[in-house]
C-alpha cells in the first residue's frame, strides 16, 4: 500500500528526469554527437564557436578545431586537450633553453582580439614561417595542432601549445612604409615656429636682465 | 586662512608648466632620431610633428611670465600636480596618431600608465608597434620614473630658480645631498650607470635566446628601462614570458628589487655605507613583509590544484610576488593563469602586497614600505604606554639613515596617506563594481592602478567604458603623487575659483 501511495510521486520523478534529459540533449554541443562525416561538412559549431573535426584522429579523442583567444580565456577543461588554432607569427623564433632542436614562436590571433599564445615547437617545423609580424612586416598564417596545457609540466607552469603539426595557410609579406617628405611639413614649419618663439624668449629676458 | 591663486601665481605657473612642455618636447626627440635612423618615416613625422607642437606650446606658455620670481610652496604644489596631466596630455598625441589606441582618452591612459610607471597598457595590436613609438613608451617611463621635476633640475632647466619646493611636490622626501639640484643628478647617475649595465646584461641574453642584434639592443634597453623604473611596459604582448628566459627573469628579479630600493639607501651603498642599509626601518620592513607574505603566498598556491609542483611555484610563483611587490607588472604567466590557475587566496596575497609597494625615495608605487614600518612602530609605542606608568614618557626610535625619534607628526603623515590610499583603492573598486565587473577584478585593477603595478586582469581594455578609464587616470595620478599633492592643489584651485566673499576668512 505503501509502494502504491508513492507510485505518482515516483512517476512525476521519472517524468521531471527525461524533461530534463531531453532539454540537457537539446542543449548540449552538436560536436558531442558528430559522426564519420567529412570535415568541412561536420563543422557543427556552438555558440561559443568551438569546432571539432573528429575525421583527423585515429583514436577516439577530440581535436578542438578553437582560436587563440578561446585558449587565452580557457580553463582547466582545455587543459592537456588536443587543440587547432589558426594565427599570424610575431615577433621571431626564441631559442628554447637546454633544447637545440626546439624553439617557441607566439601566435596572435587574426580575429582582431588581440590574444597571443606561445606555441612550443620544432625548429625545423617553423622553417616554413617566411616572416614574423613586427612593424615591417605582416608575419606567416599558420596553422598549429597540438596539445593545449593551462600549466605546462614540462616547462615550469606557463601556458602553452605544444605543436605536434604546424602549417603555413597564408605567406607573409612586407609592409613597405614609404619616405613622403610632405608629411614633414607640418612639422619643420612648427618647429621654425617654435625656435623663433625660442629665441624671442631668451632676447626679451636678456633685456629685462 | 585660504590663500587665493592671484594673477601672478597663475603666470608663474604658467611659465613652469611651459619648461615643462620643453622637456615633453626634447622626450620627443628621442623616438624621432630613432625612427629616422631605422627608416620608420610614419613615426619619424609625428614625433617632428608633435615634438613642434610641444616646443610652440612651451614656449608660448614661457612667455607668460619672462622672469619668474622662485616659486613657493604653494605655486610648486600646483606646478607639479599640473606637470604630470598636461605633460600626459601632449604624450597622449603622438600615441593616439599611431593608429594603435581605440580613442585619445586610451591613448592618455596609456601615456599617464607610462609616466607614472603604472605600465598597464591597453595598446591594441603591440607586436606590430613601430620602434619609435615603443621608444616613447618606454622614455615616458624613464622620465616619469625618475621625475620630471628630478629631470628638469638634473637639465638646469629651471635656470638657478630650482627650488627644493617643487622636488619635495614630487613624492621625494628626502634629499641624498643637501642640494636639491645635487641629489636630482645623483639620482640621474646613478640611474643611468644601473641602466646602462642592465641593459648590457640584457642584450646579451636577449641574443642567446635568439633575437637579431637590433632587436636584442632594443628589448635589452627598454625591459632595463622598465624593469628599474618600475614601470612594467615591455614590447611584446606577452611581457617577459615572451623571451622563455630563466636567467633573464632571475636578473629581472634583481633589477626590480634594485628599482624599489629608495635613493638614500642606495647613496648610502655607493658611500660604502652598507651597515646603515641593513638597519634601516625599511629594508627591515621589507625583510619581515617579504618574508611573510612568501610564507603565506606558498601555501596559498599549494592550495591550488595546478600550480603545485616546486619548479613551477619557484619560476612563476616567485617572479609575479617580485613583480607585485616592486609595482612593475612584468609576467611571466598569461592573465588568464592568474585567474584560473592560481588560487583564490593566492591572488588575494598578490593584491596585498601590491597595495604596500617598495621604499619611499624609490620608484616604486604604493603605500610604501616607511609607512609600514611607520605606522608599525605607532601601534609598538601605543601598546608601550598602555602598559606604562602614566608617568613614564615612552619614546619609541627607529632607523632612517641614522637614529630618529618617532614624532606624531611622521606618524600622522604615514596614516593620511595610508588612508587615502585605502580610501582610493574602494572608490575604484565600487566604481568597476558598478559597471558589472566582479569584484575582486574590480579590486585587483583599482589596488594596481592607484598603487602603479600595472597587473591587470582585462577590465582595464582598450574602449572601456569613459568613467571607468577616467576614475582609473585619477587613480594613476594621485598614486604617483602620493595625493598630498592632488589634494592640496585640488583645493587650492577650488577656492582660487570660488566667488570672492564666500571663502571663509579668518
């Protein structure tokens, strides 16, 4: 009688439970669910723009197809991930220490946020970066898939991408900023201005002295 | 009885502030030579440009008074509260014509956090800033690291009218030599000698971690620069982890203790005077706050479920506690680590010692390091005469290049200042607060912008909102200042412009 008495009770529980399955399925990321589907068709993104393309592992791991500044916000759920990012070199190539063969390279986003990200990797993979962003020059498009760490072991806690494949997408170009005497002008003509408001100064106190 | 600023005061003023423009002028100078001997022409015509407007301004606002009578005390408050916005101001114009800041107000936050060595910057894409314009970043943290009054006087370009008024306006308290001009060249020297051996050392790293020769001269002048002014720019986005350097950042480290040792002691080193360095109140303040706040900072970190292992706490843990204690703001983990990877409690720590800063007489921001001792040594000789006779006199001593009495007059000085600081640090709080940040960012960006650290974790980006990045240049200003300053030329200024009749006179 008992059991009989607690029988609607039970069944709202059950009710509430696939309610709250069914909206936690509706939910859920699409790329949880993805299936042997070419890449370029299965790019199923969420809100947040994360995107995983499962045709490229052999395993049943995820390769998060991510930006740079996802990877700048990411928190201990990226940690140890196998990650994709796309990015423009900067800077150049820093020697890594006590490791003749590797090198770090930073990565900035071409998304216009801003992020950079330190991508540990082999020297000879970055032989194909042909320029490194800097004032006189838009750096390499590159391509990085690796494994994502908040906090690296293997070098002392930073946060890092150590790159198992790296790709140039796009060349690298110089930035040609041309000698344009015009754009002088303005400023000899204020500075005429200046030295001779100068020079009145140090004429009219030397005659008030 | 309030005084009212008169026609005069005003001239006089004037013409100060002008020299002043002359030296934001020759400031100009410095990344133009650099942009026309790299070819970067762009640069090369703004600073001309902008360089002239400075000389034309300088001028004209010399002319106001032609010979100046010496400035009192009164006259140098508001010289150099004035100095340190409208030298901003002009410093704020090459910058924005760089393309590289979203409006003039970021690129005047950008100019005040590089004169009053905050070195927090909002600059939008840095890897591709030109030479030149990272050059006037980092002269604007030498000039504002040192002083300008220091700088000036150094220059003789206040023409015998050098008064020790405007050096003690500018947050120095004390003279290494009697002279004011003589101290204001001790500090450019030695300064100068501890840059250029930094930079030295530097370079050579920079070279073995694999950057060209310019570059490496460069990177090796201006992280010296920032590092012993404890500013806290550096040319890259990614602050000193750019470089993966372990001997760079334990040499930093040395170079950030260095900049937040206060001149007097270091004179009192060159003179070979070390024994008076170890007994002072605030190498022994620092020994104690150190000492404690790394106990405590460890176990906090432990705490944490990522950052546990020794090599990582040790490379990481320690150089962020440096760079939070001496006010520079260099990291050497991404901004996202400290707010995900390092414990609440850890973060909390880092906000702590950030609020207190290195010595007084350095250029290190905060409340300082005397204060603490100060205000330490107050709460040693209250307990004292509790416990006293009420007959007994308690007289309570302590070490400050040579034996002092402790008087309630320092003891009232170091308690304003540390209130005011408190107070400013919960005004910028409330305010990021009401712009729905939370609060401990909120706090962390108001404790770094008023005591000049330049640690940031993201409410301070480039377009934020204007009240917020105004608060936040207040907060850089009367950091730098000490707010004695502000506040006595706020007020000067305030009744100055009152009606006549409505000040009360005694």
């Amino acid at each position: 009688m008992k059991a009989l008495r607690k029988a609607p009770s039970l069944l709202a529980s059950l009710v509430t439970v696939m309610v709250a399955g069914a909206f936690a399925l509706g939910v859920c990321p699409t790329w949880a669910w993805a299936e042997d589907t070419p890449f370029s068709q299965n790019l199923a993104t969420t809100d947040g723009g994360n995107r995983v393309n499962p045709s490229q592992m052999p395993d049943s791991s995820f390769l998060y197809d991510t930006s740079i500044m996802e990877l700048s916000q990411a928190d201990s759920y990226l940690n140890n991930q196998r990650v994709q990012v796309v990015g423009e070199a900067v800077g150049e190539r820093i020697n890594a220490e006590f490791d003749p063969d590797n090198c770090w390279i930073s990565l900035k986003s071409t998304d216009g946020s801003d992020s950079v990200i330190a991508v540990y990797t082999s020297k000879s993979l970055t032989e194909a970066i042909d320029h490194y962003g800097s004032y006189n020059a838009t750096g390499s498009t590159v391509q990085v898939s690796g494994t994502f760490y908040l906090v690296c072991p293997q070098h002392e806690g930073v946060s890092d991408l150590h790159a198992d494949a790296l790709n140039v997408i796009a060349l690298g170009a110089d930035r040609v900023h041309g000698f344009h005497f015009e754009a002088f002008l303005p400023g000899i003509a204020l500075l005429i201005v200046g030295l001779v408001l100068f020079w009145m100064f140090r004429r009219m106190r030397e005659g008030q002295r | 009885m309030w005084q009212r600023l008169n026609l005069y005061d005003l001239r006089v003023i004037g013409h100060y502030l002008g020299v002043l423009v002359l030296l934001c002028s020759a400031m100009m100078a410095v990344p133009f030579v650099l942009a026309l001997v790299l070819g970067e022409w762009e640069p090369a015509s703004r600073y001309l440009f902008c360089a002239s407007i400075a000389l034309v301004a300088g001028n004209l606002l010399r002319f106001l008074q032609i010979e100046p009578s010496r400035l009192n005390k009164q006259q140098a408050l508001v010289v150099t509260g004035l100095a340190w916005i409208v030298m901003a101001l002009f410093c704020a114009i090459p910058l924005y014509f760089s393309g590289h800041y979203i409006s003039y107000l970021d690129s005047l936050y950008e100019s005040v956090s590089g004169l009053t060595t905050t070195g927090a910057s909002i600059i939008v894409d840095l890897d591709h800033l030109s030479n030149a314009d990272n050059m006037f970043r980092f002269t604007m943290h030498l000039v504002g690291g040192l002083g300008f009054i220091v700088i000036a006087l150094s220059l003789g370009m206040f023409r015998g009218h050098s008064s020790a008024a405007l050096y003690i306006s500018e947050a120095h308290s004390e003279h290494v030599v009697p002279n004011v001009v003589q101290t204001a060249r001790f500090i450019v020297r030695v300064s100068a000698a501890v840059i250029a051996c930094v930079t030295l050392v530097t370079i050579i790293i920079c070279l073995f971690a694999g950057l060209d020769p310019l570059r490496a001269i460069l990177h090796g002048l201006w992280i010296s620069i920032s590092g012993y002014t404890t500013g806290g720019f550096t040319p890259t986005s990614q602050s000193i982890l750019y470089y993966h350097s372990l001997p760079l950042e334990l040499f930093m480290i040395l170079v950030m203790f260095l900049g937040s040792i206060s001149f007097v002691l270091i004179s009192e080193i060159w003179h070979g005077r070390t024994l008076v360095f170890f007994r002072d109140i605030e190498t022994r303040t620092a020994v104690l706050w150190i000492s404690m706040i790394t106990a405590v900072f460890t176990i906090a970190m432990c705490s944490g479920s990522m950052f546990t292992e020794l090599p990582a706490l040790l490379r990481r843990g320690f150089f962020m506690l440096v760079s939070a204690f001496s006010t520079t703001g260099f990291q050497v983990v991404t901004t996202n680590q400290l707010l995900t990877v390092f414990s609440s409690g850890a973060f909390v720590i880092l906000m702590l010692i950030m609020t207190m800063g290195g010595d007084a007489g350095s250029t290190a921001g905060g409340i300082k390091l005397f204060r603490l001792g100060i205000i330490f040594k107050s709460f040693v000789s209250t307990v004292k005469e509790v416990l006293s006779p009420s007959s007994a006199r308690v007289v309570v001593s302590y070490n400050h290049v040579g034996r002092r009495i402790l008087t309630p007059e320092v003891v009232r000085e170091a308690m304003t200042v540390f209130v005011l600081f408190i107070v400013s640090y919960i005004v910028g709080t409330m305010v990021g607060v009401a712009y729905g940040n939370d609060a401990t960012m909120a706090l962390s960006e108001s404790i770094s912008m008023t005591s000049n650290v330049g640690l940031i974790v993201g409410i301070a980006s480039p377009g934020m909102e204007f009240s917020l990045e105004i608060v936040y240049i207040i907060q850089m200003w009367v950091g730098r200042l000490e707010f004695i300053t502000i506040l006595a030329m706020v007020v000067k200024i305030f009744v100055s412009a009152w009606p006549h009749g409505k000040v009360a006179k005694r």
